[in-house]
C-alpha cells in the first residue's frame, strides 16, 4: 500500500467548491478532494476563488500529500475517493 502522486494535475470543482487531485497504488487510480474552507486555512494569503484555491493548493502540495497518505493508509473499506479534513493535517 503505497501512495504516489506522479501527475500533479489538480482541477476546481465549482458545483461543490472544493480542488480534485488523484494518487496512485500501483495501477489503482485515488481520488481526493480538500474544500475551499480548508484550503483557505491552509494558506490563508493565497486569495479567493478558483485561482486563489488552486494557489492554495500548490503552494501546500507537500503536506496535502502527506494528508491523502495519511487517510489512504487509515482506509479499511478500501474506497478510491477521499474529502480530506482537518483531521489528516
């Protein structure tokens, strides 16, 4: 059970208000998703919007990753989609 993310495409989901990203297990395709609330705590100079949201969440890839590896590895029911929370940080 092994995490990676090797394509760093992120994209904005307006309906729902929150940036998607994907990791990798192997040939397993993971999806996640953080809000716009969290990721305007994260980082909380980067602006509003899609561009301030997607700012957000470049300039805290590292630890959003590390988040995803985190509730990737807490996962029992082996879902492929996760919405990351403040728990994970």
């Amino acid at each position: 059970m092994s995490l990676n993310f090797p394509n760093v495409s992120r994209s904005y989901e307006a309906k729902r208000n929150r940036v998607r990203f994907w990791g990798y297990d192997s040939a397993l395709e993971i999806t996640f998703f953080v809000d716009s609330g969290l990721l305007a705590r994260l980082c909380p100079d980067c602006g509003d919007g899609e561009a301030g949201l997607l700012k957000a969440f470049d300039t805290m890839i590292e630890r959003i990753h590390d988040a995803a590896r985190k509730a990737y590895k807490g996962n029992r029911e082996r879902s492929d989609i996760f919405v990351l929370t403040e728990a994970q940080f």
